[in-house]
C-alpha cells in the first residue's frame, strides 16, 4: 500500500492540519514505510474473532445525574485564548 | 555515612519519620541538585520556590502518619496540576494552566509529598527517546548524548541523576518501562484501570496508564500504593481491593511457575540481551521458581497493530486542541484556516504524523481493513495471554531489544524506533501489569532491563518476582555526574 502525495494532502484536510508541499513529500515517504509495515496485520485470518472494543471487559456503572462542578465559568474560560467573558470567542462562521 | 541524595525513597521517609532530616533540609539539597543539572533538559517547569515553602510548612506541623511525609517530587509533565502551567511538552500547550489536579498527583499531596516541578517528556507522550518534545530532547546521566528513552524520559533522567528520589510516568506502549530500562531505574506500568487517567493529558485512552518510576523495588511498592485508586471521575478506573503493595511485599517467591515465551527470541537481538535473559532465568531459579517455556504466537504483529489503534485513538482525543478553548491560537481567514493553521504550528512532526495515520485508519472506506483488523489482533493478543496465565504465574522478558541509542540515531526512520516498544507494547494492548527492572549493563556500560509481566491486578505478584531478583541480581550503577557543573 502506497501513500500518495494526494491521498496524504486529503488527511492533513480530515486532519485539520495544513501542510506545505515539502512536508507532504516526507509524509508520504513515511506513512508509506509506516503502513507497508502495518499490512504485516493481514498475514493473519481474523474473520471468527471478535474485536477487542474494551480491555476491561466490564460494562460502564451508572452514576447519579447530580451536578458536581457549581460555577466554574471563570476556570473554564481561564485558558482560552480570545473570550468575552461569557463565552470563547472565534471567526465569524454564520455570513 | 551514605551521602543523603543516596537514600532510597523509603529509607528517606524513615529518616523524615525519626526527624533525623526535615522535609526542608531534603527539599534543598534535591533543588540545590536540579539547579546545577540544567544540562540534562529535565525539567519544563520549576516549582522550587513553592517546594520550598510547603516544605517549611510541613515541618511546622509535621504529620508524620503520611505515607510520603514532607518528600519533594517532580513528575511528568503530562499530569494536570492545579495553577503550575501543564504542557505535555508541546507548543500548543506551553501556556496552559490547568484549575484542577489530577487524581494521581493528588494522591501523591494527600500521602505529604511535595511538588518540585514538572519532568520533560515527547510531545504528547509520544515517542521513545524524548526527542520529540517542545523544549528540546532530555539527554541521559548515564552518557552525554545518550537518550534517556521516552516517553517518560524527562523522568527517568532525573530519577537516575538523583533530581528527585523517585517520579511517576505514564505507559501507553512502554513509556515507563524503556527509560527505566535505558537508565538503569524501575519502573512499573500497573494494570489498566488501576491509577486514574483523571486530569492525565490524553494520548490513547484505552492504553494509557500511570506507574511509578524509583531507584528500586521497595520504593516502587511505596509509590504504587500512593498512586493506586479507585476514582469515580474515571469511568474505566476499576473498583477492586488494593493490596498494601509496599508492608505485603515479599522475597518467597518459591515455586511460582514463571513462563518464558520463546516469541520474544528476536531477530537480531544482541548477544548480551540474550545473556541477560538466561542470567535472569537462573537467578528465578535460584529463588524457588520454576521455569516454563511457553508460547505467545501473536507477539509479531502486537507493534503493528499498536500503531493502529494507538494513533487512532490520539487522533480522536487530540481534535480538542482547535485553538478555541484552551491553548495556543493562530488567528486564520475563517474558522477552518485557524484550526488549521493553529493545529499544523501547535503539533510537532511526530504528534502530526500519528494524527494522521490515526486520521486514516478511521476514514471511511479504510475503517474496517486497518481498526477493526487491529482490533481483532488485539483480541488475539490478549488470549494469548490469557492462556500462558493458565500455565504460569508471571512472565519473564528482556525490557527492550537494545541499550539507549545516541540521540539522532533513529529520528529519521519512524518505522525502527517504534520497533523499540516490541517488548512493552503487548503489555498494553492486554492491559496487563509489567514491570522493568535493571538487571546488567551492556559492553558500553549502558544498563539493561528485564521485563516480568503479570495476571491483571497482580502487581504483588510482579513485585514480589522483582524484589527477589533484585537481590540476587545486586545493580550497581554510579554515574559520576559529569553533568553537573
């Protein structure tokens, strides 16, 4: 299985990262070799076995529909980098 | 007199116990020592000031019921602390600063301990010989231009320079166990849902876990029990009865069935591995136990399917990073520009190519022939686990294929440095309890590690296997701190 340069500039776009062509060139040279590697994977029959979704094995408990973090407005903006205060603050998306 | 930066953790807090050394005396010399250690790029964040004063504070009034009274701590820089800037060493965290603490640093304060600063790691936790980070790579006190391993490597430097009397890591595919094993150190990755992954900064959620990294067993049971909890704000951590690891420790070890699987015999793996292996066979022996050669057939396709279902779960977890709600942002035309940008000047080059290949194995079209397939391997795995634990207690290993490599010597070709967590990573994908331990050093004087692998929940039993062969084995190590200037 090959990476092409464009199959690896369509990731970067589903990726949310943009990169420049010099950094395309050494993705594909790398998810190439990274993914040759990984199709080691088909060497094995694995139609009777059933994935493994959760190492715990256990099914999740319930917890109780109570509020436990009162008025923390102020700690969830704390980090961000642009707010009004009341809300985070980005691009205008609606025209 | 044993110099005091010598004492092991738990001799440490016997000395604090009969007010031999106070809290601030200890504090001192470990920041005296940091300070005049900067070569080694350990830490990211400096909390000696506050480590100072909180050490004042508890000789003021001294608890001395605590299981870690008044002992300054540096731990990695993945675990969120209350108002001390956490960055999991990427540029895209460099000015975060969490208002909450982790369950695992908080069980650390609850037991007494103190705060020294926070410890370099890759990018995300992402890599084997911390390179990767933000702030540059950590360089290893055992040679000048050695890498200490990784991820946990910023701790596992200053756990063997003596910057700190022992640290925490997290272990996603070997980050605990490799750098104790390239440094000489211990280090335990527990079983998974034993320490809570609350307030950790996530790499792949249904792998990663927290363990303690000491200078030998005993401290290692000291500190697992500090950290062990069960924690309602963790969904998968697992309620069950934590053993008293450290007071129920125990050298008999007479008669445990411990397997050796023949999988782990490598291709090229060096002479003085191999060496290592049957030396610590005999010493096994020697201790009562019996050797069983046993068989774990999916072994081989374990890093493959690692590399799968590990970047795509760092994938979905690290969409958070938008530069929206916390981090840094580079302002774009449009909304999509700026996440766009944000995210490709936020994420170095390791972290963005695993991005990727998580990315792609979840796209449509390709889900079913690379996640599913991993994830039926890793069923595989896991049953070829399950029935060698039919058969024996424990599991002896080899740590990792090599010593620690020059820094530079693998950055270029991913593929060989991700085949350095061949040991560890199947650990994970079972989620079982491993544990590294030095066990000799290479003909560079570079130490060298074995792995013994236990049951789910049985890290008694992996630490009582360790601490048997840790006295046989006798690891002496003396750096002579030839980075200290």
């Amino acid at each position: 299985m090959t990476i092409d340069l464009k199959t690896v500039k369509h990731i970067s776009k589903l990726s949310r990262i943009s990169i420049d062509d010099q950094k395309a060139k050494k993705l594909e040279k790398d998810l190439t070799a990274i993914f040759k590697w990984i199709e080691k994977l088909n060497q094995l029959n694995t139609d009777n076995v059933k994935p493994l979704t959760s190492i715990a094995e256990t099914t999740l408990r319930f917890r109780k529909d109570q509020i436990i973090s009162k008025n923390i407005r102020e700690d969830v903006l704390k980090n961000s980098p642009k707010d009004n205060k009341d809300y985070f603050v980005v691009p205008k998306v609606v025209e | 007199m044993t110099d005091l930066i010598d004492l092991t953790l738990t001799q440490l807090v016997k000395k604090i116990k009969s007010k031999d050394i106070s809290s601030k005396d200890i504090t001192s010399i470990y920041i005296e020592r940091s300070k005049s250690s900067k070569k080694l790029n350990t830490y990211v964040e400096e909390t000696f000031d506050e480590a100072l004063e909180n050490s004042k504070r508890f000789d003021a009034s001294p608890d001395f019921q605590k299981k870690l009274p008044g002992i300054p701590l540096a731990v990695k820089d993945l675990f969120c602390t209350k108002n001390v800037k956490t960055t999991a060493s990427s540029k895209i965290l460099e000015n975060f600063v969490p208002t909450y603490e982790s369950t695992v640093t908080q069980n650390l304060w609850n037991s007494g301990a103190i705060l020294l600063g926070k410890l370099n790691c890759d990018e995300f936790a992402m890599g084997s010989s911390n390179e990767t980070s933000h702030f540059g790579n950590v360089i290893s006190p055992i040679d000048d231009n050695l890498v200490p391993g990784g991820s946990s490597g910023g701790s596992a430097s200053a756990l063997a320079a003596k910057l700190t009397p022992a640290t925490i890591g997290t272990d996603t595919g070997g980050s605990i166990r490799q750098p104790a094993s390239f440094t000489g150190t211990v280090g335990l990755k527990p079983t998974y849902g034993s320490c809570s992954r609350y307030g950790i900064v996530a790499f792949a959620s249904s792998l990663d876990q927290a363990g303690p990294m000491t200078r030998d067993v005993e401290d290692c049971a000291l500190l697992l029990e500090v950290i062990s909890s069960f924690d309602p704000k963790d969904s998968t951590s697992i309620d069950f009865k934590r053993p008293h690891y450290y007071s129920e420790l125990n050298k008999n070890i007479k008669g445990k069935k411990i397997g050796i699987p023949k999988e782990y015999r490598v291709e090229d793996m060096p002479d003085e591995i191999e060496k290592l292996w049957e030396k610590g066979k005999e010493y096994l022996k020697d201790c009562g136990a019996e050797i069983i050669d046993i068989s774990l057939p999916h072994t081989n396709y374990a890093l493959p399917a690692y590399y799968i279902v590990a970047p795509a779960e760092a994938s979905s977890n690290l969409a958070r990073y938008d530069g929206v709600k916390y981090g840094f942002r580079v302002e774009g035309e449009n909304l999509i520009d700026m996440y766009e940008k944000t995210r490709s000047q936020g994420f170095g080059d390791e972290v963005k190519r695993r991005i990727m290949i998580g990315t792609y194995v979840l796209s449509s079209g390709y889900y079913d022939a690379y996640y599913l397939k991993a994830q039926k391997v890793r069923k595989l795995i896991k049953n070829d686990f399950d029935d060698a634990f039919n058969k024996v207690d424990a599991i002896l290993t080899p740590s990792t294929p090599s010593s620690a490599f020059k820094v530079g010597e693998k950055t270029d070709d991913p593929v060989s440095m991700y085949l350095n967590d061949i040991f560890t990573v199947p650990v994970n994908l079972a989620g079982l309890p491993g544990i590294s331990i030095p066990a000799g050093l290479d003909k560079n004087n570079y130490p060298l590690g074995l792995q013994l692998i236990g049951k789910p929940f049985d890290e008694q039993g992996i630490l009582d296997i360790a601490y048997s062969m840790e006295e046989k084995i006798n690891f002496k190590f003396k750096t002579n701190d030839w980075w200290i200037k």
